[in-house]
C-alpha cells in the first residue's frame, strides 16, 4: 500500500518550486537576457551608482525595453 505524502509538505514543495522561479525571474535579466542584448548590439551598457554600489547595467534601445521585461 502506498502513503501519500501530507499536504504541509505537498506545500512546501510547491513553494520551493515558486521560491526558485522568482529567483530565477530575478536574475534572469543579468544572466540571459542583457548578455544576449549586448552581442546583438541592441543597446549599450552603462555605469550606474556611485561609490560602493556602483556597477553596469544594460540599457536596450528604446524600441526593445520589451525584451528587458520578457522573463518578469
């Protein structure tokens, strides 16, 4: 006879599951979305912040900001 698991750990799975897909969501644009925009030459990188934030960000052109938000 098989046992069914009980449903507090059902919801854990089923957040974890969503647990990594934000994470996911959140760094898919660094991670996929903005080095594929670069080697397409479909806009430009640039320095944001100042001090010990500072760092680079990728820009689109302004006729592809939709693909800045296609895995958000």
């Amino acid at each position: 006879m098989q046992s069914h698991p009980s449903p507090l750990i059902s919801i854990a799975r089923w957040g974890y599951l969503a647990l990594s897909a934000l994470i996911f969501a959140l760094f898919a644009d660094m991670l996929f979305i903005w080095p594929f925009g670069s080697m397409l030459g479909a806009g430009q990188w640039v320095h944001v912040g100042q001090g010990k934030k500072a760092g680079w960000q990728f820009h689109f052109d302004s006729g592809l900001q939709w693909l800045n938000s296609l895995f958000l």
